[in-house]
C-alpha cells in the first residue's frame, strides 16, 4: 500500500469516526419513548419530514447535541407524523417543537432556534429553581457566566428562612414556575459588593441583573407572590433584545407595545445603513428612567422572516415596527427609517401611544380570512423550499389522482355512445312508401290467366 493510499483510507476513518460521533449525540427515538421518558433527563426535537423550519433547525440541533454530550442531559428527535401517539401525548401541535422531558414533568422551549438559547433552556430546566450563592466569589462568577451568555439574572439576599420572610417563600415559588424563562439565585446579603450593598433600600429584597446594571424591587409592606410575579415578568427581558418569533409571544406578557427593527444582518454591502438604524433604536431603548420604556419594549431582529408573519406581507429592510401584542394591530413609521434619527422615532412612538397614527392587522374577520390563506400559501413555499421531491409526493401526486377520479365519474359520456344510438335509429326506422310501390308493381307483372290454368 502507498503512502497516498494510507492517507486516503487514514482521511476516510476519521470522518467515519467524526460522522458516528456526531450522529450519535442526537439520538432517534420511536413509541418506546413513552416508557423511556422516565428515565433521566431528556431534550427532544418533535419534527416533520417535510417540515422546511425543521430541516434548518437540523443542524443547530446537531450542535446542541454535541454541547450537551456529558451534561446527563440525552437529546434526541422524533418523527411526529410516524409517532403521533407519543406526540399527543406531549400535547404537540406544531413542528418543530422542543420539548425538555424529565419524568412527569415537561417545558416547551419558546426561545429563539439558537445553539445557545436552546443549550440555556436545557440547563435551566434541568437545574433547581433556586441556585444558592455562599459568598461574593460566587456571586462573582455567576454575574460574569450570565455577562458572557447576555443572560438576565434574580438574586434574593435576605432572610433565608421561609417560614419567616413571605418574600423569599414567594420567591421560590415563582423561581420554579418559570425556571425555564431565567435564573434565580439567592444568598445572604454578605454575598454581595459593598457598593450595591449600600444601595439597598430593605433588608432582604429581590435584585435583577441585566444591561450591565441592577434594579431593585420595591418591596411591599405586605410581599405577595403576585405582585412579586408581576415585576418579574416586567423585568425579565433586556432593554434591547435580540428576538424572533417565540420571543415576541413571551414578550407579550408584559402587557407592553413591542418596537422591532427589523435589520438585515447579512447584507454587507449596506450594512452601515442597516447598523445605524439598529444603534438609534438602541439609544432610545437604553434611556434610564424613561416614559417610552415603561410603555414600549425595544428589539431587534436579524432578517425580516418574523416581521412578514405579523404583517402577511413583504417588509423591507431595514425597517420598523411597532406591534400591539394584545390586539395584533401594528404601526408602520410615516417617514423613511433609513434616515431615522432619536427626535423622529421618539415622535413617532409618542403618537403610536395617542393614537394618531392608523393601525393595520388586528383580528377581525378578513384579517382571520387573510391569515389563514396566507399560513396555507407559507407552507407550501416552505416543503417547496425543503424538498421538491416531498412536495411533489404530498401536493402535486395526491391532487393529480384526485382530479383523474373526479373526471371519470363527472366528465361527458364517450363518443361511442352517441354513434350506438345513432345506428339503432337507422335501423328502427320503415320507409313506408316504398314498399307500397314495390307491391304495386308486383300486381302489374302478374297474369291472371296464368293464374286461372293453375
């Protein structure tokens, strides 16, 4: 064997070798799941063959496979239109859907189809709802791990007896209720920086960390979990978030108007253009202590795929929009946002909020009507773009058969047939007049003599 020989075969083992590795970190599932589930931890891709959303997840999923390989967390995927029994039983009812499973319990991920979102989810689901900090090296390390992730984050320093503070009692509550949204820590006040420390207006308390600063909650005479509740699904997102579709339904909670620019983040040779709309937005959406805040929540988008859903339509970029979760309605800027600055959006906004700017969408019945054939159409083009062939196989081949049974039993009768009833006619008819001259005629060239000798 060559030298060259012993290269090639040495290349093709190691991508063997790599292609096993990582195939296996995303294992196959089938109806055993059912029983399976009940066995550790489990992150798991519900998806369709001819799904297009999910042929793009497939290699995002593959990477969150490999990051979770020697977590105890086992991911996995499974065809929800060859098992539909293990899909109802999850209650799944789009795709793709990832779902964290651990015994009877299981969270439906509604993040952004990243590598690290989908990671973070998994870590969150499968920690504690609670994570406690023993002293200021660890309050350390956790705010640099979540500074790195762009993660917000909730600390309780106080009293850590349940029994006695109603607010930490509230608190851990809450914590494992949406365990999945953030995280949750708490510690004793000596757990953190003398500086913030100082700045603490009670005793024990709930601090938020996010967008390199903090902000403490107000703590009731009387702590409720539902005012506690309130603040923190206020809070919990970044003053100008990266988003997409999910994000923007978990953004609707806090009762706010939604302001997205919509940039395109691929474009390279405007993206310039496209960077200096994303930057006066984010200005406006960084100012402290602002009545626009506590009305509108600011982000930004990658590409324009989640802004033509809310409008059923094509949206250029870059581009603004400011969306009414609440009633679906949204609001297009009256002037052009290549050249937007801080004094026309902050107008603009200010007259979205007075009502002096129209509304489009919402949720009347045209616009139902609209949706509908709009979602139908989406999903064509979507199994177009994933797979001709599968297209074919499920659009084109059953509607073709359809359509040659419909005219076999609907469609005009044969030629033939007309030509049959034609012929019997022809046949059925007796011209009378000639037989009567042919008898006359007879009659004639008979001879009665001849007749009487006989």
């Amino acid at each position: 064997m060559t030298t060259m020989e012993k290269w090639k075969w040495s290349v093709i083992a190691v991508l063997g070798f790599l292609g096993a590795y990582v195939s296996a970190s995303v294992l196959n599932l089938d109806e055993r799941f059912l029983e399976q589930k009940k066995d550790g931890s489990w992150l798991v891709e519900f998806y369709a063959p001819w799904c297009g959303h999910c042929k793009k997840l497939e290699p995002i999923f593959t990477e969150v496979g490999l990051a979770l390989r020697h977590t105890g967390i086992r991911v996995a995927k499974l065809d929800g239109t060859a098992y539909s029994s293990v899909m109802h039983a999850f209650e799944v009812r789009g795709f793709p859907t990832i779902k964290f499973i651990k015994g009877d319990k299981n969270y439906t991920f509604t993040g952004d189809r990243t590598k690290e979102d989908i990671v973070q989810f998994a870590k969150k689901a499968d920690g504690p709802g609670v994570r406690f900090l023993s002293s200021l090296g660890k309050f350390r390390e956790a705010k640099s791990e979540h500074k790195d992730e762009d993660t917000v984050f909730f600390v309780y320093v106080g009293n850590q007896d349940p029994q006695v503070s109603a607010l930490l009692s509230a608190y851990k509550q809450i914590a494992q209720e949406r365990k999945v949204q953030t995280y949750f820590y708490a510690g004793e006040i000596r757990i953190l920086p003398e500086e913030i420390k100082a700045s603490l207006k009670a005793e024990s308390t709930v601090i938020v960390f996010k967008d390199d600063t903090y902000e403490e909650y107000e703590v009731p005479a009387e702590p409720t979990k539902q005012a506690l509740d309130a603040w923190i699904n206020k809070v919990r997102f970044h003053l100008y978030p990266k988003v997409g579709g999910p994000a923007i339904n978990e953004m609707a909670s806090t009762g706010k108007m939604i302001v997205i620019a919509v940039i395109d983040s691929a474009a390279e040779e405007e993206l310039t253009k496209h960077n200096r709309v994303k930057e006066v937005v984010k200005t406006l959406a960084l100012r402290k202590n602002s009545d626009i805040n506590k009305q509108f929540q600011f982000a930004w988008m990658g590409d324009n795929e989640v802004a033509n859903d809310i409008t059923m339509w094509y949206i250029s970029m870059p581009n603004l929009i400011v969306l009414d979760p609440s009633s679906r309605l949204y609001f297009m800027p009256n002037f052009s946002v290549v050249d937007i600055t801080i004094g026309t959006l902050e107008a603009f906004l200010e007259n979205v909020h007075e009502g002096k700017i129209p509304a489009k969408g919402g949720t009347g019945f045209l616009q139902r009507v609209q949706r509908i054939l709009y979602e139908i159409i989406s999903m064509f083009i979507s199994v177009w773009m994933s797979s001709r062939l599968m297209f074919f196989l499920i659009f084109v081949l059953p509607g073709a058969l359809i359509s040659i049974v419909c005219y076999a039993a609907c469609g005009p009768p044969s030629e033939n047939t007309g030509d049959e009833e034609s012929d019997e006619g022809d046949y059925g008819e007796v011209d009378m007049s000639n037989i009567e001259e042919d008898a006359e005629s007879l009659l004639e060239d008979c001879d009665p003599d001849h007749l009487k000798s006989e």
